[in-house]
C-alpha cells in the first residue's frame, strides 16, 4: 500500500509534463494495437469518471459514504490506530481520486492488462503482479491546466528520459530501486513498472499488426460488445497457475486451501465480459470459450444439452422471490462443491454420509446421481407474517425417470433412522412429512414423489400449490416478472430471477429477529449487534435493494457458453 500511495503522485507527475509540453493528436488508436495477443487479463472501463459520479449519487453510493466508520470500527474490535489509518487511506483515495490529472486520466477510457508469469522468476506474488501489469490511458480533455502546472511544480522526484526509437519513456525513480515507465503514443499514454513489458507494447504498435485482435479468441467475440462501458478478456490458458500461485502466496502456512484443477481448467480458452448501462436497465453479457474435447464423458454430455423453454415457472407462487430453473442440473458438482470426490466404489473418505446412504440404499452414488435427470428447479418464498421465526420458504424439483427406485430408496432412509412420519395422497402425488419445527407452523419439511418429479420443500402448502393444476396465479403473473420475460423466456440452459429488492426487506427482517434473540441472552452482545445493524448491515441492504430485480439466463452457442443478465435500478430518494 506505502508503494502504491508513492506511486500514485509521480505517475500524475508524468502525465501533467507529457500534457504541459507535448501537443493531442488527433488520431485516435485503440489501446489494442498495444496489448499483445498473451495478455493473460485484459479490462478496459470508458467514462470511469461519470460512472463513478454516476454510482456516488446512487442510494447505494450513499449509503457507503454515510457509513459511521468509526463506530462501526470500534464495535468489530478495531483499534483506535487501525481506525485512524483506514480514515487517513480513504481520505487519500478521495483526494487523489479529485486530482484534475487523475480526473482527466480517467475521463475516456482506461486499460489493464497482465501478461503472464515467467516459471523461473522469484519474488514476492504482488510485486510480481504489478511487474507484470501494463496501463493503456486515452486522458480526457486538459480544462484546468494552469491548476495543473501549479501542482506540478511542487513535485521534487528525479525524472530522466530516454528515447526507444521514434518513442520517448520517461522515467520515475521509486523506492526500492522500482521505476515507472511512461511512453506517449497518440492519443494514448501507456506505462508500466516493468519498462520491458511497455518497450514490448511499443515494438508491437510500430509493428503495424493487431496487437491483441491477432488472438483468435479475442478477435472472434470482440465485436459483440460494441459499445459496452466496460469490457473485461480472460485467457484461461496459464491462468489456473497464475490463481494458484496467489492462493498458495496468501494463504497461511497451516491452511487447508483447495486449488484450482488445471485439468478441468483445461476445457476453457477464453472468455470476454462486458457491462451496458440503458435508462434503468444494467445489462451484462460474458462469452466463455469451450473446447468439448476435453471435459469428461458425463460433463460432455450436460455441455450437449439443448436450450429449452422453462413451463415450470408456471406452477410455482406468484410472490416468489427466487426463481432458478435449469436442464443441466449435475448432482455430482453439489458433491464436489462441498470438497468430496465420488469413485465408482461409491464411497469417499472426505464425505462419510455418501458411504452410509451406499450401505443404507444398495446404490453407489454414481447409480443415486443417475436416477436424477438434468432438469431442476428451486424457488424461494419471502416470510410468512404468521411465522414466529422469520425464515424463507423454499422448494426444490429435480426431474427423474425412476422414480420407483428413488421411493424405494427413501424408504429404506426412512426405516433405518427410524423417522416419524406422515404420508398423505395429493393429486396421485406422495407426500411425505416429518419433524415440524416448534414455533414455526409454517415449516414442515416435505417431500413428494409425483409422476415427474421429485421435490423438497419446507412446507406442505408449497408443494400442494406447486402441483395443483387449478392453481389460479402464478410467478408468471408477478408484474416484476411479466416486464423481464421477453428477455428471459428464450430457449436457454438455465433462466434465474431474482427480486432483490423484496430480499433484502427479508434480510433485515431476519437480521433484524437475530438481534431481538441475542437480546434475551446477553446485553452486552445485543448492544454490539444493534450498532452493527443499525449502522451498517441495514443501511447496506437499503442501499443495495436500488438492484431491485435481477434476471438473467444462460445459453449455448456452439463452442461457446454465454450468459446474460439484466438489472432493473431503483435510483428513488431513500
């Protein structure tokens, strides 16, 4: 951080000279004819500047800069030094944020990109980072350049500059012995810590190629984010060891750290993700490149799945909260999620359950997984008002064809555990019920077999409505839902929705309760709770429900995986 803070200011050194002596031209190039095509990361934000001002004026902005920081800090346990130090940072960050040089570097668009690691170069993880990071800035329009110069002239660092054929590189001696190096090209400024990888940059642009337009996968998803505010490339080839790198560098000496599996990496070439922003309507789009060949057989097979229309938002409630529906539900990743691994014996040290139900059932949990097909769907409920404890109501529908097996096996679950239960006829469709939690009328865990599907949910009434077909409303009806469908309702793989805004009403509900229960048992624990709440927890939801309704859905094209959201924005006064 003491490097960055140093950094800062003699980087707008450089760019206050560059813009006092040297004349706009005005050609504009792109900042990707000095990116080569091994960019391991390339992100690249246009009009940062109103973007930010944008966010600053939203409820969410506000709320982050009326946070009471100090009461908050004090209440986690910070001290008053650690206090002070993070105000001290903020205030530095604000300050060099106004700088009309960094206002002006900011102002049309700016590029980061990360070339990749060499395997025999030591050193620390985040200096190798920043050593390994070029900076691409079209500045905006200098309006205040005597302010400029005057702030200029009080800056004492040692400058020196160089000539690299038909390019100048200016200079700054940092501390430990680190240099930053800046080179104009255009109407573009690029500098980098490691003056190698900017005379690289150069000799790419005198080259006359692409630069990072030669990368295949770059140049053939490019041009679908036409016109979006930001733009993020991933080249996955070499990034698993670059992630597991940062993980082993930062993780303690005695953390259990999983890393990534660069087998499984393997099947992903690239991916590109960009951000547009029209009226109320946030609307974002990630491209992931695939190579098929590589994954596994049961993983290639999900990957071939058509898109399809989802039908079964059509049965569930109309004031649901949550919806996820989608045909490439895999059991197996649940397992591998939660740390476990599955043989073909069945059985897994790290997740002993999967032994017991094995010895329990007769089946393997490759032969339990393949019992369900690839067709799920889970939905969310808010609080009922007559429930003591306030907590969701939730359902979830996994599609099976053998559903003889899949009762005969929870049978024998039943039998051996000995669990009470209640078996009830509806519809054709068993229901089977147990436990009811006290103080919670509403909830009553439940499972049903009907002639499709297997659901769980946390109460009977959802699942009674769920298989109704008299069922008068449904999510298809909620009027939140009604305005997304004609972009969600498109032959996908997967289609969420999520109303936001109500689920943060839910959150502080249920924060709010917590706080109550840890009144009656410890004052002093209680007090603590209700500034955190108070001061930050809810003042953060109220900020974020501005995200009112978010929808979002995925889908195959060819080789390519994309997905798609769209967010409603409620900017309204809080």
């Amino acid at each position: 951080m003491k490097q960055a803070i140093v950094v800062v200011p003699l980087f707008l050194l450089l760019l206050t000279i560059l813009y006092l002596f040297i004349p706009v031209s005005p050609e504009k190039i792109s900042h990707e004819s000095l990116i080569s095509p091994d960019a391991q990361v390339v992100l690249t934000q246009y009009d940062l500047k109103d973007r930010v001002a944008e966010f600053s004026s939203s409820p969410l902005g506000h709320a982050i800069a009326d946070l009471r920081y100090d009461i908050v800090g004090k209440e986690l346990g910070m001290t008053d030094e650690e206090i002070n130090h993070f105000q001290q940072l903020k205030q530095e960050i604000i300050n060099t944020y106004q700088n009309p040089l960094v206002q002006m570097l900011i102002g049309r668009e700016i590029s980061v990109a990360l070339f990749p690691f060499a395997e025999e170069e030591p050193g620390e993880f985040v200096r190798q980072l920043s050593d390994h990071l070029l900076l691409v800035s079209r500045p905006g329009q200098n309006r205040r350049m005597m302010d400029v110069a005057t702030w200029a002239i009080s800056s004492d660092e040692r400058i020196t500059t160089v000539h690299y054929g038909v390019h100048a590189i200016t200079r700054f001696e940092l501390e430990d012995n680190r240099r930053l190096s800046v080179a104009r090209v255009r109407d573009l400024v690029v500098m980098s810590l490691n003056e190698q990888i900017l005379r690289n940059s150069l000799d790419l642009y005198d080259s006359d190629q692409q630069g990072l337009r030669e990368n295949e996968e770059y140049r053939s998803k490019i041009d679908q984010f036409d016109g979006a505010s930001f733009v993020g490339y991933l080249n996955f080839d070499g990034l698993p060891d670059l992630i597991n790198s940062a993980i082993l560098n930062t993780a303690s000496a005695d953390a259990q750290v999983r890393l990534l599996d660069n087998k499984q990496m393997e099947a992903y070439s690239s991916a590109i993700f960009g951000a547009w922003r029209e009226e109320d309507t946030i609307m974002d789009k990630a491209v992931i490149g695939m190579r098929p060949e590589l994954l596994d057989d049961h993983s290639r097979s999900v990957f071939s799945i058509q898109g399809a229309l989802p039908q079964s938002h059509t049965r569930i409630a109309p004031d649901t909260i949550v919806y996820h529906w989608s045909n490439q539900f895999n059991p197996e990743t649940l397992i591998t999620m939660i740390g476990g691994e599955t043989s073909g014996s069945g059985t897994s040290s790290e997740l002993p359950l999967l032994g017991d139900l094995a010895q329990i059932t007769g089946l393997t949990p490759p032969q339990l997984f393949n019992l369900f097909d690839n067709e799920l769907t889970v939905a969310v409920r808010g609080i009922n008002e007559n429930q003591l404890v306030p907590l969701p109501r939730f359902m979830l529908s996994v599609k099976s064809g053998e559903m003889e097996t899949l009762k005969e096996a929870v049978n024998k679950l039943i039998d051996h555990y000995s669990i009470p239960v209640r078996r009830k006829t509806i519809e054709k469709a068993e229901i089977i019920s147990w436990g009811g939690i006290i103080g919670i009328s509403s909830v009553l865990p439940t499972l049903s077999f009907t002639d499709e599907s297997v659901i769980i949910s946390s109460s009977r009434e959802q699942i009674r409505k769920y298989i109704d077909p008299q069922r008068l409303q449904s999510l298809a009806d909620n009027p939140s839902f009604k305005k997304m469908s004609a972009t969600l309702l498109k032959p996908s793989n997967s289609i969420t929705f999520f109303d936001f805004a109500r689920t943060a009403e839910m959150l502080q509900e249920m924060v709010s309760w917590g706080g109550t229960m840890l009144a009656l048992k410890d004052r002093e624990l209680a007090r603590k709770s209700k500034v955190l709440i108070d001061d930050l927890i809810n003042p953060l939801l109220e900020g974020l429900a501005m995200y009112s309704i978010i929808g979002s859905r995925k889908y195959h094209d060819g080789n390519t995986i994309v997905l798609e959201s769209f967010t409603r924005l409620d900017n309204g006064t809080q």
